[in-house]
C-alpha cells in the first residue's frame, strides 16, 4: 500500500510518497523528474553502510548512473565545514542546473544537501528519501534548508522545495529503538499543536507504532505529513500559521546549542522535551488546564522518552543562559521572542506575550531537579 499526498504548492507542488519498498523502486519514482539518468547522492555514513546499494539497485533498474557523497553522522554536519564540500562535491561532480540532487538520509542530511541544491548554481532541483521517522513526517516536507550556526541552529538556510519525498517506512525498521522514538517527538508534536484526535490516536497505537506494525506506521507518516502540507501550502516562509510546527522547538533549539549539538540530545527528544516545557509555561500562565502538560508528560513517559530537562544527561547552564541563547532564535521579531504557547492539546497558538519570568521560573525548577536527581 502507499499513499500519496499533494504539497499544493502552485508550481512548486510536489507529491509525498508514503509506503514500504520505495527506494527499491526508486528508479521508476525518479525517472519521470530527470533530463538525463544520472543523479548525485548525499548521505551519510549511518544510512550509506546499510541501504545505499539497495538505493543504487533501485536506481539502476531504471538505468540510472548514481555518484555518491558520504558525509559524516550526526548533528555536528550541519556545519560550513561540510555544506561546503558538499557544495564542492557537486561542482566536482558536474551537476547540471537540469540535474537532480537526491537528499538520502535523516533531517540533517535533508538539511544540509538541501541548502546546498538551493546555492548551487542558483538552484538545482532536489529530491528528498528521508531514512529517518523524523525526516519523513518533519524535515523532508515543507522546503526548510540549512545548517547550524554557534549563535544557534538552523540560522543559516533558504526556502527550497523539493520536487519529491520518498517516505519508506521499511527503513524505519533498521533504526534503533531511540533514534525511532526522537523522530515520534515530532510525530506526537502534530497532535499537540492542532488535532486532539490524533493525540487521542496516538496515545492508544503508539506502542503498536513503535513495536513495527507497518499499517499504524503509514497512518501516523500519512497524518503528520498532511498536517504539515496543509500548513505550508496555507504559509510556505512562516509568516503566520506555520510557525505552529515549532511547538516546542524554542526550548529545543537552546537546549540542543548548549549540549553541543551532540548525541547527548538528539533533535527530537529535545522537541519532546520542550513541548512538555511550553505546555508547562502555558499552565502556569493560566492558559491551559494543568491537567494538559500532566497528560503530555503521562503519554511522552508511557513510550518511553524523555520528557524533562532532568533526563538531559551532563551538566547544563542556568535558566538565563538557556533564555538568552533563546533570544537567537528565528521566532524573534521586532526583538520579541514569539513563543508557541498553549490552550489545550491540539489548540497551539503564537504569542510574544509571554511573561518570562515564568518561562525562567519553569527552567529553574527543572534544573533543579536535576541536581536533585
């Protein structure tokens, strides 16, 4: 079974593929996209040691030529060490402007190659094969490109679309039990922000979900996708609705900057983590019943993930440090920090009206559970 789903984008519309056994059919996905059979491939060292060949079979079937770049794991990529020779390697490599670059690993590889497709030779098409949970209901879809910056992530990017996801749930079988649950923070994150009914969903099938019931797994890519496409079809740069989709993620991105970047924290536990923290804020601010981060935090232990700042391993820096690294993050205008505060479960909304002495409030008290713990 796959389903397809429309990005309704005008001339930058693009199809979302969801199913299993796609990139063994990868070829004939592709070809109809191509000026000639020859495409250039990013990945990285994780994705390319167990599912490049079956990629480069796929593509042969089809008669298409592969070259390949395999790039480091990890967060840490997402860098100007290596965006640039990934920008290198596809001049290198003769990429034509008719080309297509194919994007094949989790977000930070649909990050980082991307970015680098929309500055190479002022925009080359690209294709995204997200191998991840995470990439496949979050980072593939939507054109946001980029890498990190020491100021804070995703700092440095472009709006890019790409002209076709290829969402194979069979390879979410070879991920491991933590990097699958990362990418559920983002799952999850969907029924948070804007449908109780599929955080109702998830709270009964995400066990079936994370134990490789292939069907509830199309089911939450297929929600979490078109939940995302609705979005960015209604706000493709983020002026407005969009910004929904960081629920959490301003906390997040502090969090992720002080812990490096590094495997101590992985992209989407820290999205997990800050949902749980922006529901917080939401409660003691007296827009949300308490009963909803309870809930929140009840279903995020249920399956296993972390859910506090207390389950960040390593030492971290104090409440004003984390709001100042805040302070750099993209959801700043006219110097206000918007933040992504809360109602109810599936009722998000963005504010700059957020007292931050509460916000500061909330980190204290988790930091301190940390020590105590």
């Amino acid at each position: 079974m796959t389903e397809t789903l429309r990005v309704a984008l005008g001339e930058r519309s693009y199809d979302i593929r969801i199913g299993s056994g796609l990139i063994e059919q990868a070829g004939a996905e592709i070809a109809p996209f191509l000026k000639r059979p020859k495409v250039a491939v990013v990945t990285d060292e994780n994705v390319a040691a167990i599912h490049l060949n079956t990629l480069r079979d796929g593509l042969a079937q089809a008669g298409i030529e592969m070259v390949s770049l395999v790039l480091p794991a990890g967060e840490a990529t997402k860098s100007w060490p290596q965006f640039s020779k990934t920008v290198e390697w596809l001049l290198e490599s003769q990429v034509e402007r008719n080309d297509v670059v194919i994007a094949f690993g989790g977000g930070v590889i649909g990050d980082i190659t991307g970015f680098a497709a929309a500055v190479l030779r002022r925009g080359v098409r690209f294709i995204q094969i997200p191998t991840s949970l995470l990439a496949q209901v979050d980072s593939s879809v939507g054109g946001k490109t980029g890498i990190n910056a020491p100021q804070g992530k995703n700092l440095i990017g472009a709006f890019h679309q790409p002209t076709l996801v290829l969402a194979d749930i069979s390879l979410l079988g070879t991920l491991t039990q933590r990097d699958f649950l990362a990418g559920y923070g983002e799952v999850v994150k969907y029924g948070m922000l804007g449908d109780v009914s599929f955080f109702e969903w998830l709270e009964k099938n995400g066990p079936k979900l994370a134990s490789g019931d292939a069907e509830t797994r199309i089911e939450a890519v297929r929600r979490s996708c078109q939940m995302k496409a609705d979005i960015v079809a209604r706000d493709e740069t983020e002026q407005g609705d969009r910004a929904l989709l960081n629920l959490g993620h301003t906390f997040c991105h502090a969090l992720e900057a002080v812990t490096g970047y590094s495997d101590r924290l992985l992209h989407g536990e820290g999205v997990a983590i800050g949902c749980a923290l922006a529901f917080e804020v939401s409660s003691r601010l007296g827009l949300c019943s308490q009963e909803s981060p309870s809930r929140v935090r009840a279903h995020l232990k249920d399956m296993g993930m972390k859910t506090d700042i207390k389950d960040i391993e390593g030492a971290l820096p104090d409440a004003d440090a984390l709001i100042e690294l805040m302070g750099q993050d993209k959801k700043v205008v006219n110097g206000k920090l918007n933040f992504i505060m809360a109602r109810a479960i599936g009722d998000a909304f963005v504010t700059s009206d957020v007292d931050l002495q509460v916000v500061r409030d909330v980190l204290t008290d988790g930091l301190k559970e940390k020590r105590v713990c």
